[in-house]
C-alpha cells in the first residue's frame, strides 16, 4: 500500500476550520499550494493544543534563539472559509512540532492515526514537540502525514485563527462548562432537573 507525505514547505495557505453548525462541526487542517488542497480530519481539542504548543514552541525560540516572534498575527488575518471541496485525505492520530534552527521555520507534521492510535496508546490529542529527523521517519514512515514548514508570523496567523475557531462553537455552561444546546442544558450541577 503505497502512503503519501503532503509536504508545503511553504504553503500557501495553512489553516485550521471547520465544516457544519456548532456542535456538530468537523475540524480540520487545510493547505495549499503549488495547485493542491489537502484537508485532513481531526478533533477539537486537537486544534485547541496544536495552538497551545505552538505558542510555547514560539515562546521558546525567541528565549533560546533570538529569532523574531510578531506579537500579532502580521498583515491581514485569514477568516475565509475552507477551500472547497473539503475531502478529508486521513484523520490526524499524532501532531509533531519542531523548530529548525537553520531557516528559523516551525515544522508541523500531521500523522494518520495508525493501528496504535486506535488501540489507546498516544490518543487523539497526543501533541508532541519533538525533532523531526529523518531517522524517526523510518519508523512511521507507514503511515499517511502532512508537513508544513511556516514562518514564525505565519504561525502567529494560524494560532489567531485556530483559537478563534475552537471559541467559535457552542458557548460553555457557567455551572458545569460543558457546551450549551440551543434547545436547553441538562445540566449535572442541578441533576438535570433545571433547563
């Protein structure tokens, strides 16, 4: 079985969305460039930890390395819809981050969700920061991934959007946190007996 790396080093375009009405949406990671879209399939709190590492991994650049980190995202933010048609090539197990020190770049890396990913081990939301090199690839090198290789404004753009994404759903409950349903709450805090 033959299994692809989308590599965008760099994108056009890099972003996290969704697809459907809050509390039913379906997130995803779309790129493009050099006349392709690839949009990969993955959770919620997948997106809103990606944007957490990412912010630290910036964080850590700039105290270990100097390099220039933008405040705010540069430019013009990014609040256009998905491109179109949005097919999901894999669902997203592993996210791998890496900062390369010699283009001052972030890598990101989406790996499909393999059978260890299935079977309990690493989850959905497992989000590590780790060195990309050329030997782990070997080691998952069977399963499908997307890479990207972003400037630190770049990743400033894509946190600003990711988190505005994930805060775009459903607001929390002020007992219990848990998502509001426009129809009413059951909400644990009063044994469901209050709406």
């Amino acid at each position: 079985m033959t299994h692809q790396v989308h590599a965008f080093e760099p994108p056009e375009r890099f972003v996290a969305g969704t697809v459907g009405p809050p509390g039913d949406r379906t997130f995803f990671l779309q790129a493009r460039g050099g006349g392709r879209v690839v949009s990969v399939g993955l959770e919620k709190v997948q997106v809103s930890l990606l944007a957490e590492k990412l912010e630290e991994l910036l964080a850590e650049a700039q105290r270990r390395f100097g390099v220039d980190v933008p405040e705010a995202p540069g430019g013009q933010s990014d609040n256009d819809p998905l491109d179109t048609p949005v097919d999901e090539e894999f669902r997203v197990g592993t996210l791998g981050l890496a900062f390369d020190v010699d283009t001052a770049t972030v890598v990101i890396e989406a790996i499909a969700a393999g059978e260890q990913e299935s079977s309990g081990a690493g989850g959905d939301d497992d989000v590590s920061a780790a060195l990309l090199a050329d030997d782990d690839e070997a080691e998952d090198a069977s399963l499908d991934r997307l890479r990207v290789r972003l400037t630190p404004a770049a990743v400033r753009g894509f946190i600003d959007r990711a988190r505005r994404v994930v805060a775009a759903g459903r607001p929390p409950c002020p007992l219990c946190g848990q998502p509001l349903d426009p129809r009413g709450h059951l909400c644990p805090r009063h044994n469901g007996y209050h709406r």
